[in-house]
C-alpha cells in the first residue's frame, strides 16, 4: 500500500509567481498596513469614495436642457475628453459633468484611490480592464471598467475632499446595478476595499468605503441583464421635480418610495436614461 506521506518526502519545486498576481497582493497589503492612517486624517478625498461623476448621454445638448429643467443644473462647456464633448455642472459641492458616449447611458464615478498605479493591477487582477494611468490637469487618472461592464475611473486621492453634497440638483446616491453581487463585491472588495452590508431586500447591498461612510451613499442590486450606475439626485420638492420630468420628456418609473429621509421615485430622461430624484 502507498503510504500517502511519501508526497511530503518529495523535494519540493519553486514555482515563479504571476507577476500581475504579486502586484496586486502587495498592494492589497500596502493598503491594510496604511488603513490606520486614513481613517485618522487624510489630506483629501477618502479611498472608494466618489470625488466626480460624469453622467454619460448620447446628446449632451439634450441632457443639458433636460436636467437644466428637472434640476436647476447650468453647465458649461470644459475641454474634450478623448474626442467626446464634455460640459460641466457649475455651483455644485461635488463636481458633476456631462460627456458623451457611443454605449448605454450610464453614471461613470471616479473613484479616490492612494496609488492610481497600484490600483490599475488590482483592476486587472480582478478581472477588469484598465487603460494605462495618465496625469491630467486634476491629477493621476486611470479609466477602468469592471468584470461585468460597468464603467469608472480610479483617481489619485489629492486635493480637498468633496464638501457633503446637500442642496438641490446634488448627487445624493449611487445604483450600482449588476448582473451577480456576488461577482461585484469580490471585485469593489478587492479594488477599492469596500465592505458590504445586506440591504432591506434580497439581492441588495450597502458598500461602504473603508475610510468612513460614503458619500454620496452607494447601493448595489443585483439580477439584472446588464450593467449600468444609476445617480440619485437631490430636489427640494418632489411634485415639483416630477412634474418637469414629464414636461421635459421623461417619465416616472415605478411609484414614490419612502426612503432615508423622504419621498424619491426613480424616473427616465428623455433620452431613455435612468435616474432617481430625492426629496430631502
């Protein structure tokens, strides 16, 4: 008979580690080790906290009038991203824009990270894609999607944080809608090193940043057939705000919730895009 002890016996064969698979572990370390320092007092934005949203929109002159309308937004035009026009939120304590694109409708957030580079190989580890790390006007940039299709951008945490977002026309919260949450927490775990907590419903998570609570908040919902960010914005009258909406083009999706704090009911713009509206 083999003696099942004798694999114990056999010289053992060094194995060369995945270069891509070290990188990523060493900066998941170097991010546990530095954790005590963030929460204590950073110098700007918190890690996995949003520091900017672009909405993204097939017509950016539609969507300028639309959310002008519902909102009270007045933009501006800012210098092209990658050949896309881009317009500007003004007056707002996060910094919102406008930009086009060829895909589905969606919210792209930037991310705050400490080390954008260190940040691209766990995207890439996790299963996501990463354009290489370029240095803007507003720091070190990186554009990433996620494993399951959902766009967004790492940023390095420079600068001051974002002022709490609390008037009209503010982004309040964050849908993440994903196909499988089970998938989205392994990746936002390890990418920005989010945790979660289960929500109301089934299939509902809060992620919460490791620096503190988020904000705006986040809510990730899963079961969907495709991947899209869904913003939340704050009005100070919701029959008001809905009103517009339907004069502008858009219309109302599902009935008036009651939810932290107040009424919201989530709605779709005129070009088919959805967003929510909150009375707080």
């Amino acid at each position: 008979m083999t003696d099942p002890f004798d694999a114990l016996r056999t010289p053992s064969t060094p194995v060369a580690p995945d270069p891509g698979f070290a990188r990523a572990l060493r900066a998941r370390i170097e991010r546990a080790l530095l954790a005590d320092d963030v929460v204590r007092g950073p110098s700007g934005p918190l890690p996995g906290q949003i520091t900017y949203a672009a909405v993204l929109t097939r017509d950016i002159g539609r969507a300028a009038r639309f959310y002008g309308r519902v909102l009270g937004w007045t933009t501006t035009p800012s210098p092209d991203r990658d050949g896309r026009p881009t317009r500007q939120v003004r007056g707002l304590a996060l910094p919102l824009g406008l930009r086009v694109t060829d895909r589905d409708p969606t919210l792209a957030p930037y991310y705050a990270v400490p080390d954008v580079d260190a940040a691209v190989a766990l995207v890439r580890a996790a299963g996501g894609t990463a354009a290489g790390p370029a240095d803007r006007s507003y720091g070190r940039t990186a554009d990433c999607v996620d494993d399951q299709g959902l766009a967004f951008t790492l940023v390095a945490r420079t600068g001051r944080a974002p002022e709490q977002s609390a008037g009209p026309g503010e982004l309040d919260y964050v849908l993440l809608r994903l196909p499988d949450t089970t998938r989205a927490r392994a990746f936002y775990g390890t990418v920005l090193g989010w945790r979660f907590r289960p929500g109301a419903g089934p299939g509902y998570w809060h992620p919460e940043p490791p620096g503190g609570p988020a904000t705006p908040a986040f809510g990730l919902e899963g079961g969907t057939t495709g991947a899209v960010a869904v913003p939340w914005f704050r009005v100070p009258d919701l029959d008001t705000a809905l009103a517009a909406v339907e004069g502008s083009g858009g219309r109302p999706v599902g009935s008036v919730r009651h939810q932290r704090g107040g009424p919201r009911i989530e709605c779709a713009d005129d070009q088919g895009a959805r967003f929510g509206l909150a009375q707080l």
